[in-house]
C-alpha cells in the first residue's frame, strides 16, 4: 500500500525554521517505527506571493485537495502590509480553509505542568488545564456577503457580514459532541444570543443537535464576552467549547496564554471523510510568522511539532504515536529545556529551535 501523503506548507517568518524541526520528527516516525509519509512540499502565503504573485497558487490548491493532510506553517508579516487585499498572504490560508472545507477547528489549550508557572496566571488556576476550542472555520464574519468598502454619500462605509446557516452551525455541533464524548463529556457553546441573530440561530440549533443525538453530553450556553472572562477566571470549568469563527479566533488567543505560551499550541482543521475515510485536513500552530525573531533560530517549535502530533491522532489513526510525540515535549519541558519564549523572569539560556527539536527527538528516542 502506497505511504500516506503530507503536502508542507512552511510559510513565511518562523514558519520554515519551526517546521524543520517537524521534518525532524517525521523522519524519526520514519527510520525508528516504519511509520512512512510520502512528503512533498509548495509555498503559501507572501513566500507564495514573492514567487507567483498570489498567495496560493491553483496548482497548490489542488495538490493540498488531494492530498491525505497538509501541514502548515505560518503566514505573513511586514513586507507584505501594504498589499492588496486579494493577495495578502492570510488570503491564501483562508482559500485553503474554505476551499477544503475545513469547518471544524480543534484548539487545545493544555497547561504542561513543567511551564504552570509561565502562564500570566496564578498557577492553580492553570495547572493541570486541559480544553478545547472548537471553532468553526469556514463561515460567519470571515466569509459572508456583503463585505467591503463602500462610497455612502461623502464617507467610505467597511462592511462585513455575520452569517450562519442551520447545517452550517450543526455540523461543527456534531464535530464538539463527538469530541466530548471522548474526553470529559462537557460542551459549552458560546455566542452573542443577546445581541445578534446569528447567536439565537446558534444557540437554537446546537441544543437541537444535542437533543436529538448527544443528550447523554452535558451542554451549557455562555454569551461568548463572560465566556472570555470565564476563561481567565476558572478555565477548568471548561472541556469542550463551541464557538463561531470570529469568536474562537479570540478565545483561542486567550487560551493559549493560559498555557504559558503562544509557542506551544497546536491545531487541526477537520472538513468531511475523503473516499480512504480520513477527514480532510490541516494542521497548523495556532502561533503567526512572528517576523520579528524570524531567522534567529529563537522560534519554539513545539505548536508546530504537537501539530503533526494531531495529525497522526486524527488523520493516520496513530493515537499512540502522538501520544510518544505528547510525551517526548513533556519531557523536554520537564527536563527544563527551554526556548526563549518559554523563559520566566528568573532567566536562564534558552536553547535554540533546532535544539529543541534535537532534545524531543532524543526524548523519542529514549521512549523506546
Ligand atoms: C488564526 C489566525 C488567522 C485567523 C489569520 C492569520 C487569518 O489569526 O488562525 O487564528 O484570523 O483565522
Ligand atoms: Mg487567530
């Protein structure tokens, strides 16, 4: 049977230091469990812009819609600022979003015990957390008609538009349930019932789909704005979160402070069963291109690492895998490696990206 196929997409800034790592450990997976990828490799994004003059060429386009996971970098960054809407490098991840119909967004935001003490909260209130947001990702604000700028008279009018369909809002539904039922059975659903229809269509269609499939779930509503503040209240009354596009673009922020760092959060963006069953899918750090340590070798490169951890768990079915890859970082934390953005006021040398890749792949090693 041919390898399982994975399309690279490093990126622009960190992007391309960060996934070298990962390219590390996909080799391991390779040479030391007879785990084998086909791995093939494009540009997206300003990378993509430089070369082709778009963000994401149809060839890339059609190669990532064939292939069994594409992983991604990040994207953009300064040099790209003042470019046209339609070519800025965002604009190439959001045709892969959409065009691969990726509605369902996992982010998980899980404290490392070795880093509670790097999270900008007390750390009862973040140890031992272990969440996921789970944003949709192909719809709402992000994509719906009308939008643009507009003459009104003598002013300029920006309009974007807030849009869900029924079967649009039930499937990432459908997608937060299953999920829970997998871990703690706990789903809370956020929006803005209070002020926009598209929260009362919410909230209506997710306690149907719940009642009709996922009653056995305990579900719970929360308007989206005490949901952010709930967060960084007591984020372990959470397990599982639903939310819109826009909103888990925020929340998903906010969580991963909680965590310590931006630099250790990975994500999976999940559309429907290919014809091989897998889900198409995309995994990605939640992290930017971060432009101002780009090339220094500072990047962390565990979101991006833990990213391809997820993809062997949810496309290749290869939980225990992951779970060695999970392992290996909590170890490398434990042992007190740690790259600059993971230093706490005390100080310290921090290792450099690649050396943080060397040390979880020693870690790997030592799992054996
Ligand atoms: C994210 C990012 C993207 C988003 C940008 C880069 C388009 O912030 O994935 O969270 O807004 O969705
Ligand atoms: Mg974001």
């Amino acid at each position: 049977m041919a390898n399982p196929s994975l399309l690279i997409l490093a990126g622009d800034g960190i992007g391309p230091e960060v996934m070298a790592e990962v390219k590390k450990i996909i080799g391991w997976m390779g040479d030391r469990r007879g785990i084998r990828f086909d791995v093939s490799e494009d540009l997206v994004g300003g990378c993509a812009y430089d070369a082709h003059g778009t963000p994401l060429t149809d060839a890339t386009m059609a190669k990532a819609q064939e292939v069994d996971a594409v992983l991604l970098g990040a994207v953009g960054g300064p040099k790209y600022d003042k470019l046209d809407f339609s070519v800025k490098p965002e604009r190439g991840l959001l045709r892969l979003r959409k065009e691969m119909d990726l509605f369902s967004n996992l982010r998980p935001a899980q404290c490392f015990d070795a880093l509670a003490d790097f999270s900008s909260l007390k750390r009862d209130v973040v140890a031992g957390l272990d969440i996921v947001i789970v944003r949709e990702l192909t719809s709402g604000v992000y994509f719906g008609e009308p939008r643009g700028i507009f003459k009104e008279g003598n002013e300029r009018v920006g309009i974007n538009t807030q849009r869900y369909t029924e079967s649009e809002i039930a499937r990432v539904a459908r997608s937060a349930f299953e999920l829970a039922r997998k871990r703690r059975n706990k789903v809370c659903s956020m929006e803005k019932a209070n002020v926009m229809e598209s929260g009362i269509l919410w909230r209506e269609v997710v306690q149907e789909v719940h009642d009709r499939d996922y009653p056995d779930v305990e579900l719970s509503h929360m308007y989206a704005d005490n949901g952010a503040m709930q967060l960084v209240r007591w984020p372990k009354q959470f397990d599982v979160i639903v939310t819109d596009n826009l909103f888990g673009d925020l929340l998903s922020d906010c969580a991963a402070m909680l965590t310590g760092s931006l630099g250790m959060l990975p994500s999976a963006s999940l559309g429907a069963p290919m014809a091989n069953g897998r889900p198409k899918a995309l995994y990605e750090p939640v992290h930017g291109s971060a432009p101002d340590i780009a090339g220094q070798g500072k990047a962390n490169p565990i979101a991006c690492i833990l990213s391809f951890a997820m993809a062997l768990r949810y496309s290749f079915d290869l939980g225990e895998e992951a779970t060695r890859v999970e392992k290996a970082v909590e170890k490398v934390l434990a042992d007190g490696v740690r790259t600059a953005d993971l230093m706490g006021p005390e100080g310290g040398t921090p290792v450099s990206t690649a050396q943080m890749g060397d040390a979880i792949v020693a870690a790997l090693d030592a799992s054996l």
